[in-house]
C-alpha cells in the first residue's frame, strides 16, 4: 500500500471529509462541506487547500519542511509522501485547513488562485 492510499484510508473515516471528483479532473479528492481540501493526485503528492491566512501564519514552518512545496500566489501546498510521518504532517496540516475552512471565509482569498498546484 502506498503512503497515498494510506492516508487516503485515514482521511477517509474522518467525519468532516467526503470523497468527492477533484475540480482538476485528476486523482482522487476529499472535500468538506464549503470546499475541496485534498487532491492525491499520485502515489506520493497530495495538494491540500489552505487559506490565505493559514498560509501565513505557517509559511516560515511550511518553507522548513522538506516535504512541503508552495507555489506563489497559490492557496494550495503540495505535500510530497516519501515516508510515514509525511502522512503525521499531512493529518496535522488537513487539520489546519478544515479549521480555517470552517471559520469562514478569510479577506482576501478571493484574490488568490483556486486551482490546485497540479497544473
């Protein structure tokens, strides 16, 4: 089993994701109910939805990681899976998005590219 498919099998029972068809057309997706949060879009790299505001707030930390990519100008991260607690930091980060998701909508985002990184 890939990392991928398992955090994919952990995301999957938590009770504020949906499996839902990613609006890039590939992979497979998880949504809450105001909008997509993941795309795993192959065996090891997820893009997963922040806000503006969480991407701030976390950026210095994001830009640390090894396993984290940030495209400018984008509200979406790329996680790269290469070992299991790769998934650890994914759980925590989707934790971080369906919090400011669910907080409302952030000033400023707007302004901000809602296509996924995958591009």
């Amino acid at each position: 089993m890939t990392l991928a498919s398992r955090a994919m099998t952990r995301l999957a029972v938590w009770p504020d994701l949906a499996e839902t068809r990613p609006s890039c057309g590939t992979g497979r997706a998880l949504g809450a109910a105001r909008c997509e949060i993941l795309h795993f879009h192959s065996d090891q790299d997820v893009d997963l939805h922040l806000t503006d505001r969480a991407i701030r707030r976390y950026e210095d930390h994001l830009k640390d990681t090894t396993a984290v990519r940030m495209v400018p100008g984008s509200r979406w991260v790329t996680i790269h899976l290469e070992v299991d607690s790769d998934i650890d930091l994914l759980l925590t980060l989707v934790s971080v998005a369906l919090q400011a998701h669910m907080n409302g909508h952030v000033t400023g985002d707007d302004t901000l590219s809602t296509a996924c990184n995958d591009r």
